[in-house]
C-alpha cells in the first residue's frame, strides 16, 4: 500500500501572496538556508491534511470537486491578524494567522467528510515530496499530519498562511512590531502533495476556481 500526504488548500489573491513573498524576504535575510515562496512552496492556506493511498487519488478528487460544486466561494474570504510560529531548534517557522470564520469551519468539516472514507492513519516519511536538497522528511512534519483531525480542526482550527523559517530573535522581534490587518481572499482550492515543513510542494488537482 503506497500512501500519499495531501492538503487540501486555499490559494490566495495576489495581495495576500505578495505580503507572504514580502515577510518571506525578509525571513530569508535571517536565515538563508530557509525556503523561499516559489512553485514548490506554494503560499497556501490549509484546510485539511491526510494519508490517503496513491491509488485513491482520482477518487479522493472527484468527492471534492462534487462537493465544491455546490459551494460559493464569497464566504471563504477573512482577514489577517497577525503572527505565528512553530519552535525547534533555535529557528521558527512563521506563518501569518487568518482569522477563523464559521463559514471556513464549515467548509474545513465538509471536506474532512468527503475524504474520511479514503482516509489512513500513521502514515509515515515516505509519503511526502521528497525535499530538494535529497534530506530527511522531518518527524514533526509527520506528526504534523497524522494529527491533524481533532487537534486542528473544528473549533480548534486556526487558518494560517506560512511563510517561512527565521532564526527565534528575529521572528521574536518581527512578532513585537505592530500587525497591519488586510483582508485575504481565495483564488482557487487544490490538493496538493505536501513536503517538508508542510509546504505545498506538488499540485495535483485543480478543484474549484473561484
């Protein structure tokens, strides 16, 4: 049984894509060896990560591209609010929060719906894009997923947007500046295979344009 890691994602509009490509720069200036915003590290807004068989693929698709048919996209739009990040080592890596609506609750539970019945438990490191520089999938990226339901969904589901890795003092102190909030739209959904650190690597569906 061959598995795959997929997200099921938000692209954004060019607004929202330019103010990540911005932060990104400007996180790259602190540690160099971290990603940039590019074709394989889409700026995205996740809704639902799972292991589901390679085999599935096709299937797992045309559940969504079912559901999303019946769904108008207006609802999906919020407004950036901030900062996060996730610790290790002595790096972090940043995203920008989006605020939570009860329509993307809604659309995030629909979609968990759809791809519950395709769905694996305890995928492993084979599963993701392999990282470009041939290194390791890291465990937390794995853990990441195979805890996605339940602690990061619901009314636990907090949209972000990453934007890339820094050293912990500058993003300490890009978190102590004040938070302009600007509003965020969606472009399109798409299932893409996720890579290291939970990048959006490789798109394999189109599901809905907006």
């Amino acid at each position: 049984m061959t598995l795959i890691a997929i997200n099921v994602l938000l692209e954004p509009d060019a607004a929202t894509v330019d103010r990540a490509k911005a932060v990104n720069s400007q996180l790259r200036e602190s540690y160099p060896d971290g990603f940039s915003l590019d074709a394989t590290h889409t700026p995205h807004i996740t809704l639902l990560q799972r292991f589901v068989q390679t085999e599935d693929l096709d299937q797992v698709a045309k559940v969504l591209s079912k559901l999303l048919s019946t769904e108008h996209s207006n609802p999906w739009g919020s407004k950036a609010i901030g900062y996060y990040d996730l610790a290790f080592d002595n790096l972090a890596l940043v995203g920008i929060v989006i605020q939570p609506t009860p329509d993307l609750r809604r659309l995030q539970q629909s979609i968990i719906d759809v791809v519950a019945p395709f769905a694996v438990e305890q995928g492993t490191a084979e599963a993701f894009a392999p990282r470009l520089d041939g290194g390791a999938i890291s465990q937390p990226t794995v853990d990441y997923v195979n805890n996605f339901v339940g602690p990061r969904t619901g009314t636990n589901y907090n949209p972000h947007l990453t934007v890339g890795i820094g050293t912990r003092d500058f993003v300490d102190a890009l978190k102590a500046e004040p938070f302009q909030v600007f509003p965020v739209r969606a472009l399109s959904l798409g299932l893409y295979q996720i890579g290291d650190f939970g990048v959006a690597q490789k798109k394999l569906y189109d599901l809905h344009h907006c």
